[in-house]
C-alpha cells in the first residue's frame, strides 16, 4: 500500500464528509422522532394506530435499503412532480423510514420493560397517559433503549454510503471516482474505512456515555 | 352513616375465573377497615377495582359521591369519564405491595411530581410539603436518596408519604408489608396506625393479624371471591363465626404470633417507642415464656436486619461503578 498515496487522497475524500454526517444526521433525527411515534402508536389503544406501525416495520425491515433507495429516488417520480426528490433528499427519506422501523422497535421493547407496577402507581395518583409516558416511563425506559438505538445508529452510518447509488456525493462517492481516475483501489477504500472507524466509534463512545448517564442511581 | 366508599354487586372475572363474587362493602369516612382471607380470595383485585386499575365486569362504586362504576340495566358496566377517573383517583392514595417508587427519582421528586403535574401545585409549595410529609414518615434525612438506595421500610415510607401528598380522602393499602423484610414491616406498620389516628379513612388488605387486631375498626374476612364474615377486629379474630375463617386463623397464627408486629422503626432513634408496641390481642395466648423467648427473636430479628442494612450499604458503596 502507497502510504503517500493515502495522505494525497484521504482530503478528497473528506470532502464528501459533510454530506455523509448530514446524510446522518438529518435521519437520525427523522428515525428517532418517526421510530417513537410508532412505537407509542403500536402500543396505542386503537386498534388502527397498531396496525398501521406493525404494517410499517413489516414493510420497511422486510425490504433491501438498497430497494428503498431505488423506489424514492427512481419510482416516486412517476407518480408526478411533487414526488420527484433531489438525490439528497430522496436518500434522507429512504434511511430515515429504514431507520424508524428499527428504531421503534428498539423504543417499544424499552417502553415493554418497565415495570407494570410504575405505570399503575402513576395511574393511581390520577396522572394523564401523557404525562407519565413522558415524565415516568420514557424516562425509565431510555436505560434500556441506549444499546439497540446505537447499534441501529451505527448502522445507518455506515449506510449512508448506499447513497452514492442515487449519485448522492458522500464520501463513498468520492472514492469511487478515485478509484476509476487512478486504477487504484487499496488506498481509497482503506482510507474510507478508516474515516468509516472513527465516525462508528464517536458513536460507540456516544453509547457509554449515554449508559452512564441513564444508569439507575444505586 | 354516610359511607365514603360504596361497593355493591361487585364482580370481576380473569376470563374464566370468577375472582369476585357481588361484593358488598361500605366503609364510613374515618373508618379504618381490614381486609384479610387466603391469597386468591380476592381482596387484592377489590381495592384494584376501587381505582379502576381492574375494571369490574358488574356492580356498582361509589367513591365520595361520585359514581366510578355502575351496572347498567342491560348487564354493561358504564366507567366514569377518563377524566372522571383521574379525578377519582386524586381522592384514592394507593400504597403496592411492590412500592413502585420511580427508580430515577429521589424520594422527594416522587413525592413532588403528582401534586406538580395533577393538582398544579407549585414546586416550592409541594417540595415543602413533601419535606413535611417526609419528616411525618421519619424520613427525611433521606429525601435526596434514590429509591434503590434505601431499605424496603424506607421504599414503603416514602410510597405513603407520596400518596398522601395528594391529600387522598381515602387511603388504600395492598399488602403493604408483604414485600419487605419481616423486621421491617413494624415501622411501615408504625406509619400506618398514626396515620389511623390521625382520623384517615383506610382501607387495608393485610396479613398482619397484629395490625388488623390493633388499629382496624372493622374486619372483613374474604374467600373465594366473597365477604365471609365481618365484624369488628376483636370479634372476627378473637371469635370467629365462620368455620373457614377459624381455618384461616389457625393458619396464620400458628406461623406467625400476633405480638410479633408493631415493633417502633428501626431508625426512627426512639420518636414513639413502645406506642404501637405488643398488645396481647392473641387468641391463641402462648405461655409467658414463650412470648419472653419471642420478643428476644423479634429484637434478635431486628438487630440482624440493621445490621443487614449497613452491610448492604457498604457493599453497595463498594461496588457501585459507572455501568452498574
């Protein structure tokens, strides 16, 4: 492996880094609001609401992101000019509604594990659903959510680089042309799986700190 | 008298089990009433049912003049509104078996967030109560300890102490004592009996025959999903009418004397000692000897429980770490 070759490269590649956290960024946040709303609405008393979340992390964890991609950036335009995203767009959508099912399961198996008893004594001192699923239960729950939630985090990282099929300029993008203008792919990849490490283990610290945070006081 | 709580025809079934019966039970406002009876007669689902944590198949409550459930001519149950219910339940403290304290909170947040967030009390309003109520509950060098950090007494404490803060007109006891040390139990009990004092109408599903004898007014024995016998404490426990709770009887007792409970709490450094101390309200009557050698078990009992406290507490200091 060309050392020098990899310090050459490794800003070109970087210039796409901003795009890749971005990418992130933005569905981690749609993933997470999107993930606890259906969580809450699969444990909805209605009937509808449940069906609807349990259809939606049928459908979206049973399908290839790769597809998902496709159909947003590729099919959705046929339906008409409103549904036509810019390549950008369309890949936040497709991570972010892949994310969410994941991460409403993640949220719904934290919000099954606090005990029944700490919802009854909130329901017993006359509280609203609302307030102790925000005040009492979430808050408990968070301990439990924290190593799933991660992991479905570091996940989607690491699939933002599917977004360079639908030309999104990440950094997987930008070594790719590396790749094809140099006829050298040791260095390129090498050096976007380094920058891939570093971002996955932000996370992984991220994760620890979290955990000690949430931990119960003993 | 005009009754507080109003139950009549009450039933409930967990699919094909009947767990109550139509039962009947008016408690008048300041009345302290036990219920006692074998695990699965249903006493526990009865006080669920007041707050509507089970919803009754049939019958009718009836809480402070306001109706929580009633049976409709066609056989339906009509609830009261969402909001109807948690109005109800402002006026009917519950204290679990299982404390359910919130694990994130210290023993005055929870004390704090039902007044804060239902009656919209102000935080300095409910803290100063809160520390009030801690302080009645002997309790409040521990109001910034977490849940986890304190014994089962203490857990149990602060669980009253919660409920009260809602100034319930009704205060409902699930087996209170059962989930917590024996040695324990007597300064839960100890809160409980002022608290009866104090004039708070109770309603107590217990097995401490002890207490029930001490600080009930009325004693309601329940089997198989009915009220067998009631009376008043000294008559159902000292003279039973019916053969099951004679049987009743007989099985606790000869497991657990009666004078074995009411201890003064262990850290309460001497406040009220002796005040709930051992009565002779046992049936069964043990010669003096025997009841010499049993108070020297209880303190025994209770050494060993302080003892197992600190212990737990150095070794929690010891191993508490950051992922623990």
């Amino acid at each position: 492996m060309d050392w020098n070759f990899v310090r050459e490269i490794t800003p070109t590649i970087l210039e796409g880094l901003s795009i890749t956290l971005s990418l992130f960024l933005w569905s981690v946040l749609f993933s997470t609001i999107g993930g606890l709303i259906l969580a809450l609405m699969r444990l909805s008393g209605l009937a509808p609401l449940r069906w609807f979340s349990a259809f939606f992390g049928w459908l979206f964890r049973g399908i290839p992101l790769l597809l998902i991609m496709f159909y947003v950036f590729f099919a959705l335009p046929e339906f008409g000019e409103t549904w036509t995203l810019p390549p950008f767009r369309a890949a936040v959508v497709a991570l972010s509604m892949w994310a969410a099912a994941y991460q409403s399961e993640a949220i719904r198996s934290g919000i099954i594990s606090v005990d029944v008893g700490q919802f009854e004594a909130a329901e017993a001192l006359g509280m609203s659903r609302f307030h102790y699923m925000r005040r009492i239960v979430l808050p408990q729950s968070v301990r439990i959510i924290v190593p799933p939630f991660t992991g479905n985090a570091i996940n989607l990282m690491k699939q933002t680089s599917l977004a360079t099929v639908i030309t999104v300029p990440e950094m997987t993008l930008l070594a790719q042309r590396i790749i094809s203008n140099e006829f050298k792919a040791v260095e390129p990849l090498f050096a976007l799986a380094i920058i891939f490490l570093a971002l996955t283990s932000v996370l992984v610290l991220a994760q620890i700190g979290l955990e000690h945070a949430f931990r119960l006081k003993t | 008298m005009n009754p507080i709580v109003k139950v009549s025809g009450l039933e409930k079934s967990f699919g094909d089990l009947q767990i109550l019966n139509g039962i009947d039970i008016e408690v008048a406002s300041g009345e302290v009433v036990a219920i006692i009876g074998p695990s699965g007669s249903g006493k526990t689902t009865v006080l669920r049912c007041l707050n509507l944590l089970e919803r009754p198949d049939g019958g009718r409550i009836e809480v402070n003049g306001r109706v929580v459930c009633e049976e409709q001519p066609n056989g339906k149950v009509k609830f009261a509104s969402k909001r109807e219910i948690r109005e109800i339940r402002e006026e009917l403290g519950m204290v679990f078996q299982r404390f359910n304290l919130f694990p994130h909170m210290t023993a005055l947040q929870n004390i704090v967030e039902a007044p804060k967030a239902v009656k919209g009390v102000s935080r300095t309003d409910a803290e100063a109560k809160a520390r009030e109520l801690l302080d009645s509950v002997g309790l409040s060098h521990r109001a910034d300890h977490y849940p986890l950090q304190m014994s089962g007494g203490q857990q149990q404490r602060v669980a009253i102490a919660r409920s009260l803060a809602m100034d319930p007109a009704v205060m409902l006891f699930d087996e209170v004592t059962s989930a917590v040390d024996p040695e324990l139990a007597g300064e839960i009990l100890l809160v409980m009996k002022r608290l009866a004092d104090e004039g708070m109408t109770m309603i107590v599903v217990t097995h401490e025959m002890g207490f029930a004898a001490d600080v009930a007014d009325r004693v309601l024995f329940m089997d198989h999903g009915a009220v067998v016998e009631q009376g008043p404490a000294q008559q159902v426990l000292g003279q039973p009418q019916h053969a099951r709770t004679k049987a009743f009887l007989r099985a606790v007792l000869d497991r657990t004397p009666m004078d074995a409970v009411s201890e003064p709490p262990t850290d309460e450094a001497g406040s009220q000692p002796g005040e709930a101390g051992s009565q002779p309200v046992d049936a069964t009557s043990p010669d003096a000897t025997d009841t010499k050698v049993e108070r020297l078990e209880t303190e025994l009992a209770q050494l060993r429980g302080e003892l197992d406290v600190t212990r737990r507490q150095l070794e929690q200091k010891r191993d508490s770490r950051p992922w623990g």
